[in-house]
C-alpha cells in the first residue's frame, strides 16, 4: 500500500465513522458533536488540496509507507 492509497482509505474511514457517530438517525449515534470531526478533515483535506501538505502523509511516511511511484 502506498501513501496516497492509505491517506484516502483512512480519510474516508474518519468521514464515515464520525458521521455514523454523529448523525442521529445511526444506530450507532453518541453525540452530535462527532460532527465536527468530519468538519475537521474536510478542511484538513481541503488546505490540502491548496497547499499539498497533510500532517497524515507525514507520519505515513514516517510509520514506512512508500510513495507511488511516477511513470
């Protein structure tokens, strides 16, 4: 697995996770306030987007993950 594949795999396990956390339709619903953890990464995500940096690939890097290659 790569950076790339594990940064978006774990960004959307945290999208859906705090969402079902959240949202009090789920059944497995706790409080409201998981809702801004979703918040948080879509900006986290967002500033990414702009600035190509994440605190998450940094420490995927660090735990040994490997970059894509480039062809």
């Amino acid at each position: 697995m790569t950076v790339d594949n594990a940064l978006r795999a774990i960004a959307g396990l945290f999208v859906l996770l705090s969402l079902a956390l959240g949202a009090q339709a789920s059944p497995l619903f706790v409080s409201t306030n998981f809702l801004w953890f979703t918040a948080f990464v879509g900006a986290n995500l967002l500033q990414s987007g702009f600035s190509g940096t994440c605190p998450m690939r940094w420490l995927l890097r660090k735990s040994g993950l490997k970059q894509a290659s480039t062809a």
